[in-house]
C-alpha cells in the first residue's frame, strides 16, 4: 500500500468515527440518565434530512453562513424526533426501546418519499436531493484526504460532554435520576421528569448533528442509505466506553477503524462487511458479561434494570 | 364488494401470521418476568435456517429448523440474562445487531456479495373443504398455507396451558412475584429459561413462515423490525393468548389496507403503507401502554437467589 493510500485510508477511518463518536454521545447520554435510546439512527436521518431541506432552501441566500445554521437546524430536528419518544413514555408509559426503533423505521420511510418526491433533484433520475455547492462543505482539515471540519466538532463534543457531566449541576442531576429515581426525586428534590426529558432532547439533537455533519461533510446530498446503521453501532460505542463522553471519542475512533477496515476488507477481500455488526454485537456482550460478573460479586441496589417497568414512569 | 374485502382480508390474516406466532412466544417469555428484545434476532435467524434446511428437507422440516435456529440465538438471551443476570433490554438489543449481522454475513458467503436471487419451495396454499366457501372470511381465514392453521389450534392450547395448568400458574407466580414463587419451590431461573427458549422457538418459527409459507426467499433484515412490532402486540393484547392473537389480526389488517387502498384506486406514496405498522404501533402503545398492567416483575432482576 502507497504512503498515499494509507493516508487516506486513514481519513477514512476518522470519517467513519466522526458520526459514530456524536451518535455514540447521543447514547452514552441517555443511557447515564436511564433513557434506553435505540432511536439515534431515526434522529440521525431526521436530522440529516431537516439539513439538506435547509440548504436546498436557503444556500443560496446565506452562502457559507449556511452550514451553521444548516447544523443547528438539524440538531433541533433530531431532538424534535426524540421528543415525539420522550413525550410518549413521560404522558403515556410507552417504552422508549419499543418507540424509538418504530421511529427509526418511519424516519427510513420519511426519507424514501423526500428523496423520489419534494426533495428529488431536478432531473428525477436519481432517489436522492441535489448535490450541495462547494461553499456549503464544510473544510477538509487534512489535505489528501475526506476528513472534514466535523471531526473537530465531534471530539469538542465529546469533552463538553463530559465536563457537563462531571462538573456542573445538571450533569449531577442528570446521573442521580438514572442512578435512582426515587432517591433522586425525595432526598435531591430533583424534578426528575423535566431532567429525563431534557436529556433525551439533547441525546436527539446530538444523534441530529451527526446526521447534519453527514451532510455537509460526506454525503453532500441526502438519500435512502445515507447511515450504514450509524446509530445502531452507537450503542456499542457508548457501552465500550462505560458511558464515559471521553471514552467515546476513543471507542468511537475504535469502531471507525473497525467500520472503514471492514469496507476496505470488502472491497479487497471480499469479506462481507456484516461482519463489522457480529464484531460489535460481540463487544456489548462482552462487556455486559465483565459487568455482570463484577455487580454479581458486589450487587449494587437501585441500578436501572431495578426498575420494573410497569413502575416506569 | 368481495373483490375488494376479499384480498384484503387474506392480507390481514397472512400478515398477521408471522406476528402471531412470534408474539405469542413472547407472551410466554413476558409471562415469566422477562422481555426479550432479542427477538428480531431469533426471526431473522428462523428466517436463514428455514431458507437453509427448505433445500434439503421439506416444508415442515424446514419449519422445525428454523424454530430450533430462533431457540439457538435465544439460549445465548438466556444465558446472559438468567445466569449473568445482565441487562435485560440491551442484552436483547445485541442479539438482534448479531443475528442481522450474522445471517447477511453467512448470506452474502454462501450466496454471492449481492445475495443472487435464491427462491424456495414454499408451502402451498391448502383450502378447507366446505369452511373456505364461507363467504368473504372463508377464503381469508381457511384458504392459507396449513401452518396458519396450526395457528388456530396453537391460541386456545396456550390459553388452556397458561391458566388451567401447574406449570402455567408456576410461570405465572414467576412473573409476578417471583420471591413468593421462589419460596413456594418453583425454580424461578428454570422457569424464565424454558419460557425464553420457547419465545426463540416460536420467534424462529415466525421467521421460517416469512421464508417458507410467503416469500419463498430471504433477504437481508427481512425481519424488518417485527420483533419489535411483536413486542408492542404483546402490549395491546394484554399478556393474554386470544388478546394477543387479536391483537397480531388488527395489525395484520392495518398491513393489508394497501390492497384495499389499491382497489380502490386511491393513490398515496407507496411509503406511507410501509410507514403504517410502525405508525400504528406508536398510536396503540399510546392509547393502552399505560392503562394495562404488565407481568409485576417485567423487566427486573430477581432478587434472593
């Protein structure tokens, strides 16, 4: 391989990670506050399809200006897909495992009809929006490779996330209403629905960005397979990284490497790249047996699973 | 008229199938205290071991493979969530990423990167003498593949099994208390065990149905997502076998209404039908979820043992 090809190779690899470390903190979040988020895949495309609408729309008028408020338009609309869950399970007790994956797949469909319907570029050939102008990219940051400004904007993430959580006081909130709602309810006086709430907002928004960064850093237009199960591989991300937002950025770099080798290991070797699924499936379970068998030695009351769930309200 | 209801009803009852058949499993599961989320995993892994033994054994064979393909994938659930007592839903969630993962793998090596076109013999349709001349639910309901007929059968056996049986009321106390049951002699661990085992079965024998009763091939995530649409049937069905069955009919209704939509000349995006299941389970959870009440224990480790 060509010092060139290994260069980008490379890109590829932090391209890869650049979603998975947003969608990756999108769970992490939710899953510290006790909010089981399936739904970062049906968030991401939301969010990436609140985007191009945007920049189809106004590019023209803003010019550059376009990607910020391209991304901020699409963080809103992946917590605008998250809230649809969040209000079901605070009003009406729906599980949110079962309604987020319901949302991925209706978002799925969304995005189907946008891209052969409103959204479809001019000619009507292809399933898919428009190609983005050049001034609403966002910037390479290594010459001689695809990665792009978002990378930057992910790992700034990852250390805002982890300061909020460690250091400030809704970070504080946001664990003790996971940790143990009641605890957290009576003794805290936390008002622990409006904290679930919020954070799953923000676990949206999140999950939103990365579909928004796809956009204007990868794709440069919106279609059907625009995530390769991003948030999916999410999960896997957030649990290697004990929900750490710091550990993200590193597991999120892991499963890029993992994710890019597998296509490149496809496209050489013909290796299906599935395979990058199995590996992942495998991690989580891993990582769930290293901490059954520690909580099974020293048993820790009042953890998530404690909860009923005809009590979760 | 008939034209139009006819096709729609046989729409509803073959959709419905599938879905009966796995949330039915999963009732049993939920039954004991345990909600598998995993079981998208076992469907789609019945859909491949159908697909697999559908080319060397015949129909039913196949079927029983793929109901032991569903109970495979579901052993690993239960390994880890009995024994390792780890979390329920996430456990679930990563068996289903490694069967999809696992069955497009072994797919695309054994078929081709692309997956050729591969088809099967399917069960054909076997009409009722008399009861299918019924007008407009005969042909429906007893113009289909025989294993839906074993379906019919299969709803008031569990019903009979769940309330009228030791082991039933053993599985029930399980569920909903299972300190109580525990220090009644009931080993709660077996309990969850076989019933997780069954709900992989069953699970396996829904996705053996997709593959050799209806579509006569296998796709990559032809699941597509019923695991989780069972889960939510089990919801509005109460826990209980004829509501759940019910339950799996309306849905399987709101599936067809495309052929219905068809007939009657009214055109909308193709993807709001394909959008409608997953819309409706949404609406039903909201309307029921917080209304009924689960198995007390749905969701929780046991304690005490």
């Amino acid at each position: 391989m060509s010092e060139l090809a290994v260069l980008a190779l490379v890109g590829d690899m932090l391209v890869r990670a650049t979603p998975l470390i947003l969608t990756g903190l999108a769970v992490a979040f939710a899953f510290q506050a006790g909010i089981l988020n399936i739904g970062a895949e049906g968030q991401l495309l939301i969010g990436a399809t609140c985007s191009a609408a945007i920049t189809l729309q106004f590019g023209e008028t803003l010019g550059g200006s376009i990607i910020i408020v391209s991304l901020i338009g699409g963080s809103l609309a992946g917590a605008g897909w998250a809230a649809i869950a969040a209000e079901l399970r605070a009003r009406f007790h729906v599980l949110e495992v079962i309604s987020t994956i319901m949302l991925n797949f209706i978002a799925l469909y969304i995005v189907s009809f946008l891209v052969r319907g409103p959204l479809q570029e001019p000619t009507h050939i292809y399933p898919q929006t428009e190609t983005m102008p050049l001034y609403a990219r966002l910037p390479t940051i290594l010459p001689g490779t695809r990665l792009h400004a978002g990378f930057v904007l992910a790992v700034l993430a990852g250390v805002t996330g982890w300061w909020i959580l460690q250091h400030s006081a809704a970070g504080f909130r946001l664990r003790a209403a996971g940790k143990n709602s009641s605890a957290a309810r009576i003794a805290g006086q936390i008002d622990v629905g409006r904290t679930t709430r919020n954070v799953f907002l923000m676990s949206g928004a999140l999950a939103g960005l990365a579909g928004a960064v796809e956009i204007h850093g990868v794709t440069f237009a919106l279609y059907e397979n625009l995530s390769p199960g991003y948030g999916y591989t999410a999960i896997a991300v957030a649990l290697l990284a004990s929900l750490n937002p710091l550990l993200v950025i590193v597991t999120g770099l892991f499963f890029g490497v993992l994710e890019a080798g597998a296509n490149a290991l496809q496209r050489d070797a013909g290796i299906p790249s599935t395979i990058a699924s199995v590996i992942e499936a495998l991690i989580i379970l891993a990582v769930l047996a290293v901490e059954s068998i520690r909580n099974l030695h020293a048993p820790q009351p009042g953890s998530p699973s404690d909860t009923p769930i005809a009590d979760l309200t | 008229m008939t034209e139009i209801i006819g096709p729609f009803l046989e729409g509803a009852v073959r959709t419905a199938t599938p879905l009966a058949f796995a949330a039915l499993g999963e009732t049993v599961v939920e039954r004991s205290g345990i909600i598998n989320v995993g079981l998208e995993g076992s469907i789609i892994c019945g859909a491949f071991g159908g697909l697999i033994a559908s080319s060397y054994e015949g129909t039913w064979l196949a079927l029983a493979a793929a109901g032991i393909s569903g109970m495979a994938v579901s052993t690993l659930f239960g390994v880890f969530v009995t024994r390792l007592r780890s979390d329920q839903v996430i456990t679930g969630t990563a068996i289903s990423l490694l069967s999809l993962g696992l069955t497009g793998t072994l797919y695309r090596q054994l078929y081709g990167p692309a997956g050729s076109a591969l088809t099967t013999a399917t069960m054909s349709i076997l009409p009722v003498p008399l009861l299918s001349s019924i007008p407009w639910i005969g042909p429906a309901l007893f113009s289909q593949p025989p294993i839906t007929y074993t379906l019919y059968a299969f709803v008031p056996a569990l019903w009979w099994w769940i309330y009228r049986t030791h082991a039933g009321l053993g599985l029930r106390a399980v569920g909903e208390n299972p300190e109580a049951a525990i220090a009644a002699g009931v080993r709660a661990a077996h309990v969850q065990f076989a019933a997780i085992l069954f709900g992989g079965f069953m699970g396996g024998v829904a996705g053996g149905t997709l593959v050799i009763a209806q579509a006569g091939t296998f796709a990559e995530g032809m699941s597509a997502g019923r695991g989780f649409i069972a889960i939510a049937i089990v919801v509005l069905g109460r826990w209980h076998p004829v509501g759940v069955a019910l339950a799996a009919l309306i849905f399987g209704g709101a599936s067809a209404l495309q052929y219905l939509f068809q007939t009657m000349g009214w055109n909308l995006p193709y993807q709001v039908f394909l959008a409608l299941p997953y819309l409706l389970t949404l609406l039903a959870l909201a309307g029921v979820a917080g209304r009924v009440s689960a198995p007390a224990s749905l969701g929780t480790w046991i304690r005490g043992w």
